[in-house]
C-alpha cells in the first residue's frame, strides 16, 4: 500500500476520511398521485410532477401520499435530493388504485429514434390490427451500433429482431427494425429483478466510499518512466478531486497500491481481504493481462472496474463488473457521424482524397456509407502534395461547404489549409471544416487558420486552456502540489479530477452502487454518459459521451455535447 506522504506533502495516510453532515428541512401537504397532470410517453401514460423550490424527498412524500423509498424507486435520480424544476414521472398502470402496485417494477422511458435514412415500411393487413414493420438496408461500413443508435433501439433489441447478425453485418442485409416497445417488457423486468436482487446482496457498508486505485507508480524507481509518470499525476488529480469534494456526508475511503509492472504484484494485493469491500477498482494498464485479471475479480467480487485507461478493451460486452470508461471506437465515430449530419444538414460535404494515401480511418468510411444511404449529395476532391486552389474550381462561389480531409495529421492539414482560405475569400457561401481528434493537439498558425474556417472536430474530451474551470483546476493543482499540470494532452492531471468527480459524485447518489445507471457528467476536460452495453445481465458499461469541438472565428472554443 502507498503512503501518502510519498507524494503528497499534506497526507500522511493513503486512506482519505472525508466527512459532513447535511440537515434536511420538513413540510407537509397532501395529494394523492392520481390527481397530477398526465402525459403520453412513448404510448405509455405516466403522472408527472414538477419539483418546486426548497421541496425535499419527505415534504413531497407527504404531499403524494408515498413514501420517500417509493419516489426513489420511480425516480431513482433524486436519491442526491431534489432540485426545482425537476419532472418526476410515476407510471399510471401501477396506480390504478391509487397506490403503487408493489410487485410493479417502473417503466423505461426510451428516446424514440430517427426515422431517417434507408427505411421501407410495410403494412401487416392479415393482422387484425394495421401495424407496421421498418426494415434498414445495410450499407458498407454501418455497424450494429450505428444503426440501433439510428432508430433509438438497444444493440441487443436490433439482434433478437435479426439473429443472424450476431455473426456479423454484412452490406445488403435487410434487417427488421423493432419498435422501441416492441421489446417484451417482461425482459426489462427480469432483468431489474435480477439485479436488484444482486444488489441486495451486497455485504460492503454503503455508509462510506470505497475506491481502490491500483497503478504502476515505480515509487522505488531512481528514475520513473512516461507511464509512471502519467499514473502519479492521474492519482494526484484524483486526490485533489476528493479534496474538493471534502463535504460530502460521508467517509471517503481510497486505498492505493503500487502495482509496479509484476502481475503477481498484482495478485497479491487482489488477494488481500479489504479488496473485496471495495465498491469500485481503478485498474493498471501496462501490465500484460492485468486488466482481465482485476475484471474477473470484479465479477466474482461484484466489485465495479472503472477502465479509463485501455481503449480497445471489450470485456465490458460480456462483464457485468466492466465499465468502459474511455468510448470505444465504433461508439465514437457513429455518434461523430451523426454530429456531423445533424450540424451540416444545410452544407454539401466536400470530401478531400489525398490520393496518396488511404483513407484516414474507419470515420471516413462511416460517413461515406451515411451520406450514401440517405441520398445526401457529396463532392470528392482528389489531390496530391498540396491541395490547390485550382483544384476546387468545380465548386461554387455562392454554396456553402464542408470540408471533410481523409488525412487527420499536422502536416496534411497544414498542405489544405492555403487553398481552403483563398477559396473563402472569393466565396459567398458559408464555408467551414470537419475533422479528426487530433486536432485538439495544434497549436501556432495551424489553430489560428482552424479558428479562420470556423472548424469543427469530434472528441472524446475538450482541452480549452482559456476555460475558467480548466484554470481553476491547474491553479489548485499547482499550489496542492508545488508543480505544473503537464502540458501532454489530455492531461492526466485532470483527467484524474474529472474521473474522483464523477465516482464520488455518482457513488453518493447511488448510495454506493455504480452497477446501475449513474447521472451524466460533463468534467473541466472529460465527460462521462454510461450506457449498458445490452439487456443482458452479463453485460457491462460504456461511455458514450464525445463532443464535438468548434474553433469560432473570435478566438474562442465551444463544445457541444452528442
């Protein structure tokens, strides 16, 4: 175990107790539930109630004549407390007496999805009522993802309607596309039922928090490598989050090893009985296996793996104890495309071949297969060493234009860049840019001429050195620590911040429990939005928050979030 006096100056214990108390104010009324407005949702009716100012969980049990518990478990968001203005939905099939039906379990408010796209819909007239079945072409380069996330449906839904895809899509396929309702609700139900039934049997004390970060420190290293580095200032930026959040009404307990890079090491302290009271583990990366060996003793454990280091990890697809906390790929790049389509509905894409080369990445593939499918006309430019004006002389002066390179790269952009502005200044239209991650990296006449073209790209984080949040975090962080955050993007630091702020956050308000849906969080640099991964009970989760970056022509950076 690490002493904390190794690396903080302020800390002598590597466990953090943090504790307040909050008082809660008490008033009372009476309604009853069957007496609030109501509302359609999805073709099911729910009594709806809007929270008012300084209204508490027993004020309004009172007034509905439930019990705190019973709002909870309609609503289990507010177990944090209420906020004004927040909406409260109680299903109205569980109060046909007036009184909650206890063996009832709460409905699943799902999105309805896009209509869009490659889509026949056919009328069943053998049935006795007209009904409807939506069938999707596949495309090249669409993936199961890509389309459930399409029509608001689960990955898992969009399989059991076409099983043979379950061994892979394939273009030319037709697949049935369920109705968000179509899902038998039975399944949902089971499926709560088995795990409320897990969680009941939980042994650990919800009373406090318990976090175990395992990473390779090298504390007894003369000399510490890169990832050693990256680790210690991820765990720095982690402590500063539990110092921020200090007045949390509970014991904040982080118990921390350094694994070194020795799987043994490692199973050795996996082996040590305070693990198993753990309610979630940050994992190492840079050892062979490790991963898999902590997500299997989280699944024997029913202790909770937060990955955020390993990207191309899968084993949140088959482990209940997985949560994938940076957004996998295929997840990336389909919401990346939808960003696009939904941003540029009004702009003729211009995709930019550097015929050189291949394409960039599987997101110029997507987006191909997009705009393809839903008959959006696209221009391609080919090209060779550096893009010039010349070569964009088809295009109009008075449309207006996305640009979309196949190369993401410094350099590459860099040899568009001269012809894209000349264009602009001769050109009516409203002409922009769209590219790739690695965008957040540029920095000289590179950024200045992205701000110039009012260019977008998408991310899975935001790095804004003018943000007031991100000033706030590297000036505490420097007096905490007496050092600057480092410049390497993202930064570690903060990473480590945005990942405390977000689990001590959602492990008060899930009373310790982070195997059910956690509260969306936008960080300084990071966002999180955890999504099961299917409906089955062997599934885990992941991330699917990216963000798309825009660099205005004033200067300043905005995001927003897909």
């Amino acid at each position: 175990m690490i002493h904390l006096a190794s690396i903080l100056r302020a800390s002598k214990r590597s466990v953090i107790m943090i504790m307040a108390v909050v008082a809660i104010g008490l008033t009372a009324l009476a309604s009853p539930v069957t007496e609030l407005p109501i509302k359609d949702i999805n073709g099911k009716k729910y009594y709806y109630y809007k929270v008012v100012k300084k209204e508490t969980l027993y004020s309004l049990s009172r007034k509905l004549g439930l019990s705190q518990e019973q709002i909870i478990f309609y609503n289990p968001t507010v177990y944090d407390g209420l906020k004004a203005n927040d909406i409260l939905y109680f299903p109205a099939e569980d109060f046909t007496d007036g009184v909650p039906t206890p063996s009832t379990q709460p409905s699943d408010n799902a999105d309805s999805g896009s209509d869009s796209g490659n889509v026949t819909a056919k009328t069943d007239i053998n049935s006795q009522s007209s009904t409807q079945t939506v069938t999707h072409d596949v495309v090249k380069g669409e993936t199961i993802y890509g389309i459930s996330h399409r029509y608001g449906i689960t990955t898992e839904q969009l399989m059991d309607a076409n099983p043979t895809i379950r061994s892979g899509l394939k273009a030319g396929m037709s697949l049935i596309i369920p109705s968000p309702d179509d899902a038998p609700e039975t399944n949902h139900e089971i499926v709560r039922n088995v795990e409320s039934q897990i969680r009941a049997q939980r042994k650990r004390d919800a009373s406090s928090i318990d976090i175990a970060v395992l990473l390779s420190f090298d504390l007894d290293a003369p000399k510490k490598d890169r990832d050693a580095q990256y680790s210690l200032e991820f765990y720095k930026g982690f402590l500063l989050a539990v110092d921020t959040l200090r007045e949390l009404d509970r014991p904040i307990h982080i118990t921390t090893y350094d694994v070194g890079s020795s799987d043994s090491t490692l199973k050795s302290i996996l082996d040590k009985a305070e693990m198993k009271h753990m309610q979630v583990i940050i994992p190492p990366v840079d050892i062979k296996g490790g991963l898999e060996m902590v997500g299997e003793y989280g699944r024997a454990n029913d202790v909770m793996v937060f990955n955020i280091f390993n990207v191309r990890d899968k084993s949140y697809l088959t482990n209940p104890a997985m949560m994938q906390a940076t957004v996998p790929q295929e997840v990336m790049y389909a919401k990346a495309v939808e960003g696009f389509m939904g941003k540029y509905k009004n702009h003729t894409p211009v995709l930019l071949v550097k015929e050189d080369q291949s394409d960039r990445n599987q997101f110029m593939t997507d987006i191909k297969a997009r705009l393809t499918a839903d008959g959006v006309q696209f221009v391609s430019i080919p090209y060779t060493g550096d893009l010039t004006i010349e070569a964009l002389s088809s295009l109009s002066d008075s449309e207006d234009y996305v640009f979309v390179p196949t190369q993401g790269s410094q350099r590459d952009i860099n040899r568009t860049l001269d012809a894209l502005l000349k264009f602009k200044e001769n050109s009516t239209g409203d002409l922009t840019m769209f590219g790739y991650p690695e965008w957040i990296t540029y920095r000289g006449e590179t950024l200045e001429n992205l701000h110039k073209l009012n260019a977008t790209y998408y991310s899975r984080f935001v790095d804004d050195s003018d943000d007031r949040y991100t000033k706030h975090v590297m000036a505490s962080y420097k007096e905490k620590y007496g050092t600057q955050i480092s410049p390497s993007i993202p930064h570690p630091g903060i990473m480590g911040f945005d990942c405390g702020i977000f689990l001590l956050r959602t492990l008060k308000s899930n009373n310790g429990d982070l195997s059910i849906e956690a509260p969306s969080y936008q960080g300084v640099q990071h966002g999180f939005k955890f999504r099961k991964a299917s409906d089955s009970t062997d599934a885990g989760w992941y991330n699917e928050r990216i963000m798309l970056i825009n660099y205005r022509p004033s200067g300043n950076v905005d995001y927003q979030d897909l």
